[in-house]
C-alpha cells in the first residue's frame, strides 16, 4: 500500500479525486433535492466543445473550460429566468450544440487527437500540479459557501418561492450555485471525464438522501461516500489496471446498491 | 373609526395578452375577515400574489399598511426532503437575522411559542413529510404568524385536510381575527363557512363582482353574479356549493 504512494502521480491523482470528489459529492445533495439531475450532464458535456476548441487552437485549457462553464451558467440562468423555457429544455439544447461544435472542432484538427479519449472518461495520468491548485480552489469554496450559506442553501432547495417572500437572496443564490456546478464539472474532467461526472453529482446525495434526518447529515453522509469511492476507485484502477474514472463510478454505484438492500431490508424490518 | 389596510384602486393584470385581473377595487379595514370565493382560474391566487409584491407589471395601485403573513396554495413539497418542522417554521424568520444571517435563541424560542399555540411543538424535530395533512397546515401557519404579521392571507388552506381539522381551522382563523385583531383574508371554496365566519366577502372572476357585507348578499345575487361565468350548481337547501368546470 505504502509503494502505491510512491509514486508522484498516484498522489496527484489520489488528491485531485478526493478533491473533484467531495466538491461534487456536496453539490449531489442539493442537485437530487432540486430535482436538477441533469445539471451534471449538461455542463459535462458543453465542456466538451470549450476543450475540443482549446485543442484545436492550442489554447489554454483550464482556462477555456472555464470560461465555457461560466457560459452555461449565464445561459441557463438568463433564459430560465424568463420562464418560457424550461431550464431543462436549454441544458439539452446547449448540451447537444456544444457536443456538436466539439466534434465539428476535432475534425478540423489533423492528425489523430489522443487527449480526447481523456476528456470523455478521464484520465488522472493527465492531471497537473495546476490542476490541483484549482480543485484545491473550487473545494475550498464549496465548503465555506455551504457552511456560510448553509440557511440560504437550505431553503432554495427546499421551496425557491417561499424562500423568496420570506426574503432569502434565491436569484443570487440561483446563479452561484449553476456557476458553482459548471466550473466544478469542467475541472472534474480529467478525473472522471464528461460522460461519468454525472455520477459523482447525483450517487453521493441520492444515497445520503435514503438515511439523512437533516441536510446537514446528508452532506456529511455524501462527503463519506463521495472520499471512500474516490479512495477506494483509484486503488482498485491501480490494481486490477482499469481506468480509474470508471472505477470510481462503479465502487460508487456499488455502495448504492449495498444502501439500497441495507435500507430496504431495514424498513421491512420496522414493520 | 375603521382604518383602512389594504386599498387596491383599479388593479389589472395582463400576462402574454391574457387578461388575468380587470378593475380591481376595495378597501380592507384593519381587523376584517374577508373570504375571497371565485371559480378555478379566477385570479384568486394571481391577487394575493399582486398584494404580496410578487408580481411586477400589474396596473392600478396597491396600498398595504402593514405585514403580511401568507400561507400558499397547496405548496406541493418533496415528501422526502430533510428538513425538521422547526426549520420550517423559522424561515418566517429569515428577515429579523442579523449581517451574519445567524438563528438566535430568541428566534427559536418564538418559533417553539407558535407552535405550542397551535399544538405542534411536540413535532419541532419531525421530517415535515411525515406530518399529516392538518399538522403540515398548521405548520404552514406557524409560519406565517412567526414573525408577527398584522395581516393574515391564507389561499385555499383546506388541501388535505380532513372536515373536522378544516373546522377548528377556521375557529383559529377566528380566534386570530378576534382576540389577536389580525386581518384575515381567506380565500376559499367552503362557501358555507365563508358565509358563516366572515365579514366580507370577495366575489373573484376576473373581476371583483361584489363586495359587501355579508349580510347584505343573498342566494339569488350571488347567482346572477356567477351563473352566466361558470356552471354553477346551486343546492336549494343546504349547503350551497359552487361547482366549477375545472372540479
Ligand atoms: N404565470 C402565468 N402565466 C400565464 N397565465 C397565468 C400565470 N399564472 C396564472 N395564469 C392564469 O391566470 C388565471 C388565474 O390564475 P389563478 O390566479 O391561479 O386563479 P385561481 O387562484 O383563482 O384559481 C388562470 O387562467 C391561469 O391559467
Ligand atoms: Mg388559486
């Protein structure tokens, strides 16, 4: 165990996936109760065309991707905001344009593109010193928003309207948080890539979700789940050599499977 | 001496070229119990969001004096959401916190007097999924009381509750009205209790058809009013019962 340690890039790899993987865990818990689940999916893969285009022009691409997050974000909180389209008709409508511009990007390109492969499905081999220092960054954030915001948080999630009357900030809240979403997806890809970081944003809180009284249980049950599977995924990549996006998604899927028998078995117990 | 509290003066509401409220007017003295009745799609619901200041670009000018306290129109929660009935209720409270948005105990304590007046304190830390169809509603009012309002605006609170819980409901509403001098406004389809309980009444269809006392309304005013706008069915006897097309 120590000797897998040894190796710089495991270290690299191991802390970007605890990182990407408590910042998303924690977003899960109010994505599942806002019934946003295809947030992830959507910012995932719009983040797909700001990188084909960063490869294509050889720009920067953290900073694409961001500025691609940052994009979707505006979007969907400008058009939703006039309530004549749904917010979830805009996410596939920008999710499958950026889709399309992205492979559109890649053609352009000459010559065979290996990084793509990375992007769809991750790949920590890829991951960077900088890499880091941002996830660093975006994990910070989410945990003092959630613990300075943690009322604010509760009450969007819980009634947007009621929260309103009741004076809670809902539109500033609104906008971070899609925001907060986009820019953690897009630097989650080369942990887990565009297609599986849905996961990530969506098992941690459905599972913390099943056992939770409060909110704030919820959020510690998901960072649990969210650290164990990171942990675990990439130890498991390591050794039975599988990519370590994958694994993470399947040992994730494998402790909600074992959540749901346990809670299962437990209800009809009480009765 | 009645001192006005509400005055709304030719208030209207269009949305995507749908007339939603025309000629709007009254006046609400302090203390009034007023029922607002009107078939589904009336524009019930769209008033009171015009007088909580929810809604931008109505016509006409709304006058309020005072704080309101609001219990929605079934407000349809998620019944697994993580959330205890005390948190609930303290969002009436969201507005009274300091810079650092921080529940004191003060604040939990008035949020547990309210409760214990309407008898849920015992479930402060019950998920609100699990209460029944009348706590969940006197929660709902606890909430809106929690900060104290001057004026009470509830928009069909009868949802799932039971005929029993529905009537020591409205001897709440009473006692509020009564011993708290609270205005209430009530917006409901039991027009037997309207009738019975308050001393207003609010006919809504698009616009305000009547408002007058109630003792001033009969059976055959309130039928000239309402049948050529909707399939009204009048039981002779007792009770009267408006049924709309939407029921
Ligand atoms: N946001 C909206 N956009 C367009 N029409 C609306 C909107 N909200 C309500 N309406 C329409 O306004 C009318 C009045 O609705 P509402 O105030 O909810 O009636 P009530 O509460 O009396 O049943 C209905 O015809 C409804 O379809
Ligand atoms: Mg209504």
């Amino acid at each position: 165990m120590t000797e897998l340690f040894s190796y710089d890039f495991m270290v690299y790899a191991v802390t970007a996936a605890l990182l990407s993987g408590i910042s998303c865990s924690v977003l899960s818990n109010y994505i599942v109760l806002k019934k946003m689940e295809f947030i992830g999916d959507g910012a995932g893969h719009t983040a797909f065309g700001g990188i084909a285009l960063a490869i294509l022009m050889g720009w920067n691409l953290n900073l694409v991707s961001v500025i691609t997050g940052v994009i979707f974000a505006l979007s969907i909180y400008f058009v939703s905001k006039k309530q004549k389209v749904n917010e979830n008709s805009i996410i596939g409508i920008l999710l499958s344009l950026s889709m399309a511009l992205g492979v559109i990007f890649i053609s352009l390109k000459k010559g065979y593109t290996p990084e793509i492969d990375g992007y769809l499905f991750g790949d920590i081999l890829m991951v960077s010193e900088t890499d880091i220092k941002i996830l660093a960054v975006v994990f910070s954030a989410i945990i003092i928003s959630v613990i300075l915001f943690n009322k604010e948080l509760k009450y969007y999630a819980f009634n947007q309207r009621m929260a309103k009357i009741y004076g809670v900030p809902v539109n500033a809240v609104n906008f971070l948080f899609l925001l907060t979403v986009s820019v953690v997806v897009v630097t989650s890809v080369k942990i887990i890539g565009i297609i599986l970081v849905t996961a990530l944003l969506l098992t941690p809180g459905i599972i913390a979700k099943m056992w939770a009284g409060t909110l704030n249980h919820m959020i510690i049950i998901s960072s649990v789940v969210g650290t164990v599977s990171s942990v675990l995924g990439i130890i498991a990549a390591y050794y039975f050599n599988i990519p370590p996006g994958p694994s993470i998604v399947v040992t994730m899927f494998g402790f909600f499977l074992i959540s749901f028998l346990i809670k299962n078995i437990y209800t009809k117990i009480k009765k | 001496m009645t001192e006005t509290i509400i005055r709304a003066k030719n208030v209207g509401y269009e949305t995507e070229n749908t007339l939603i409220l025309k000629n709007i007017n009254f006046e609400i003295s302090k203390k009034d119990f007023v029922g607002i009745i009107g078939p589904n799609g009336a524009g019930k619901s769209t008033l009171i969001k015009i007088l909580l200041g929810e809604i931008e670009g109505y016509t006409g000018d709304v006058e309020i004096r005072g704080k309101i306290g609001y219990v929605p129109q079934h407000d349809f929660i998620d019944k697994t959401f993580p959330i205890s009935a005390l948190e609930v209720v303290l969002m009436g409270l969201y507005k009274e916190t300091g810079i650092l948005r921080r529940f004191k105990k003060e604040h939990i304590n008035r949020a547990l007097e309210v409760m214990k007046i309407l008898e849920i304190d015992k479930l402060k830390n019950r998920k609100v999924g699990k209460l029944s169809g009348g706590e969940y509603q006197r929660l709902m009012l606890s909430r809106a009381l929690v900060s104290g309002p001057d004026i009470l605006i509830l928009d069909e609170p009868e949802a799932g509750v039971d005929k029993k819980g529905q009537k020591l409901f409205y001897n709440l509403m009473k006692k509020l009205n009564e011993e708290q001098g609270i205005t209430v406004i009530l917006v409901s389809h039991d027009i037997s209790m309207i009738f019975s309980e308050t001393n207003k009444v609010m006919c809504l269809n698009r616009t305000l058809h009547c408002h007058k006392n109630t003792s001033e309304m009969n059976r055959d005013d309130f039928k000239k009013i309402y049948s050529d706008s909707l399939e009204m069915l009048v039981h002779i006897d007792e009770p009267l019962k408006v049924v709309s097309r939407n029921d």
